[in-house]
C-alpha cells in the first residue's frame, strides 16, 4: 500500500479573492415558486403547483 500524502495547509498569504456581481432576470412566476420550493426543503412536504395556483386564482378573484 502507498503511503499517505502530508495534507497541506493553505497559507493566507496564497489566498486571492475575487468578487463578482451578476444580475439575473426571471419571471416573477419562476421565481415565486423557485421561493416556494425553498421554503419547503427542510421538511420535504413540497405543495403541489396546481394547489398553490388555485389558491392564487381564488384570492384574485
């Protein structure tokens, strides 16, 4: 069996930063469900789509 390398430890003074700043554009719908399903990742109790949108459609109207 070959022998296990030494781990290296990063040194600050090699660390470079770059920030980036990106400006996406969604529907408004795409990204409300997008919010939807986040709201729900922890307990994985995802709504179904069509319920949310009658629920939409009935408090339009």
């Amino acid at each position: 069996m070959g022998k296990k390398k030494k781990q290296e430890e990063i040194k600050l003074k090699d660390i470079k930063s770059m920030q980036f700043n990106i400006n996406l554009s969604v529907p408004k719908e795409a990204f409300d469900e997008l919010l939807r399903r986040m709201a729900h990742l922890e307990s994985k109790d995802t709504p179904k789509e069509d319920e949310s949108k009658d629920k939409k459609e009935k408090k339009k109207g």
